[in-house]
C-alpha cells in the first residue's frame, strides 16, 4: 500500500499489481519474455504517484479504459482512456496528465526492451475521505476475465512498421475492432475484424491490418505468473 497527503486529505493509492508482479515478473534471462509493468524501481515514477486525484464532493468509484504507448526507456507516450461523459472526462486527463511524467520497466523479449501498445485500466474510488487508486495491466475484456479473473495480465503487442498505417484511409472516419488470440509463446492466429462506426475500409486496408497484427510479436498473457494463451482486442481507425 502506498499513502500520501493531498489538500489535507488522506489519499490511499494502492497498486494491486503489487505482489502478483513480483511473482510474475521474475529476473529474466535473455532468452525469457516480460510485459511492461507499472512497478519502477523508482517509486516517484509510477504511474500511481503521478496521478493527481480530481476534487470529488462525494463518494464515487470511476473505472477508465486506458491505451498508452510504452517505450523502450519506459516512458508513457500517445496515453489516451475511453470517457463517457464529462465527469469521466477529469478523471481521464489526470491519468493522461500523470502518464506524461511516469516511467514504466519497459516490456522486454529476448532480453531486449521492446516497444509496445499497453491497454490498461485505471480504478478511481471516493469513500467520505479516502481517495484510492487501482490499476490494472488488462483492457478487462470479459472472455480473459472469466478464464483467468480480474487482475490478469493482457497480452501486450509490440509497435513496429504498421503497415496498415499507408494502406488504410487518411480522412475518411472509420473505426474497427480487430480480436485476436494470442498462444503462450506469444504468436497470434486468426485475427478478425469488424465494423464500430464510420465507412467499411477497402479489402487492401482490413488485410494490412490483419498483416499488421500477425507479423507482430507479443508478450503472452499472464496469470498466476504463467504465460497464458488469451483473447487480443485493437481498436483501429483514424
């Protein structure tokens, strides 16, 4: 558990990662894999004492979705999370503002830090005084829930030449939902794609989105601190 003092107010962050990444993210080998993590040697840097808590008048809990793009040295970069309303909205740009001065360990395969797409939540509870946060290293996608419960590790795709970004559209609005699934050793198969809003991308656009998710490498999902195979789900779009 972490504690510190904000406006005179006890403010509780608590990483629940804590324990389960001590376990699951042992000292690595060369020849072993590592999802990035929230857990920097450095305390200052995570991502939890970045994060300023919104003025909140009562008690709510606000639970945002997150993507970010985790660099080799670990820095934050393009962090954006899914809002509803404008009341989400403050919780978002405190996590984005705090994202921006947060350091994470990168994600490493091979013994080699690699840069990598993050989909993570972020938990924010008021209860009279106390002001908590919770993150989690998964988008909360039901179908790894339900197999391997709420605080699993996602797998986690590493950023490379994106083909998909000079074949698909510039201006014309499209969003997709590519799911995929992601085995132990980190390998994808079977990547399938549908329409969220906007035009229907050409065939040459929805193939180098799928070329994209196939010739990419991943770090597996985790649970218990064991590689796991997994659902993968990407949003794509302009």
């Amino acid at each position: 558990m972490h504690s510190t003092d904000l406006n005179g107010q006890k403010m509780k962050i608590i990483s629940l990662l804590s324990i389960l990444l001590v376990a699951a993210v042992p000292a690595l080998s060369a020849d072993e894999m590592r999802p990035a993590n929230f857990e920097h040697e450095d305390e200052k840097r995570r991502l939890h004492m970045r994060i300023v808590f919104p003025k909140m008048t009562r008690d709510a809990t606000v639970m945002l979705q997150c993507v970010s793009q985790i660099a080799t040295n670990g820095r934050m970069k393009e962090t954006g999370c899914y809002t509803k309303d404008q009341f989400e909205s403050d919780f978002a740009s405190a996590v984005i503002k705090g994202a921006k001065k947060a350091t994470m360990n990168p994600a490493v395969i091979n013994g080699k830090s690699r840069k990598i797409y993050l989909q993570f939540r972020v938990e924010f509870i008021a209860e009279g005084d106390n002001r908590t946060i919770h993150l989690y290293l998964n988008p909360g996608y039901a179908e790894n829930v339900e197999a391997y419960g709420y605080k699993y590790i996602a797998a986690q795709r590493v950023i490379g030449k994106e083909p998909w970004q000079d074949v698909c559209p510039q201006r014309a609005r499209y969003l997709l939902t590519l799911k995929t699934f992601v085995g132990e050793d980190g390998q994808s198969g079977s990547p399938n794609l549908e329409k969220v809003s906007g035009i229907m991308p050409t065939v040459d656009c929805r193939n180098a989105i799928k070329d994209t998710i196939l010739s990419s490498a991943f770090t597996p999902g985790m649970a218990d601190g064991y590689p796991v195979p997994s659902a993968y789900v990407e949003l794509f779009g302009n």
